[in-house]
C-alpha cells in the first residue's frame, strides 16, 4: 500500500511539475520578433526528476520524497501568490 501511495503521488505532482515549467518557461504572449523561453523554469522539474530517481535508485525514500514535495510546493506558493494579488 505504502508504494501504491507512493506512485500516485508521483504521477499526480509529477503532471502538476512538468505541466506548470513547461507554461512557466514558453513564450508568453509577447508580441516581438524576440523569443523569450525561460529555460529556468524547468529546474524545478528536473529538481523532482531527481527526487525520483532518489526515491526508487537510491532507496533514501524520506530524502527523495522531501525533493519531490519541495519541487511542487514551489509551483503551489506560485499559484497562491497569483491567486491572492
């Protein structure tokens, strides 16, 4: 059950991550001939790639998962400081 739990978290934090860096770092609605991907944004997915690899490689569940819920959290603090001005 413990690992069953653990799979869905991953799956559900790790669409939450990848779907918000790859919003974060595209163009926006900039009308210039200039292209403004912010490649920086798509740290803290890799950020939860390697709290992953941590988890299931390294078997240090508590550190990986640690990395993986800071990762999502930061795209949390995100919304709510959007959602709140």
């Amino acid at each position: 059950m413990k690992s069953g739990l653990n799979i869905i978290w991953l799956i559900f934090s790790g669409a939450f991550v990848l779907l918000f860096s790859l919003w974060m770092s595209g163009p926006g609605i900039a009308e210039t001939n200039e292209p403004t991907y912010r490649l920086y944004f798509m740290i803290p997915f890799l950020v939860w790639l390697i709290g992953v690899f941590i988890q299931f490689y390294y078997k240090h569940f508590l550190f990986g998962f640690f990395v993986t819920l800071g990762a999502t959290f930061f795209y949390v603090s995100l919304v709510i400081q959007a959602a709140l001005l």
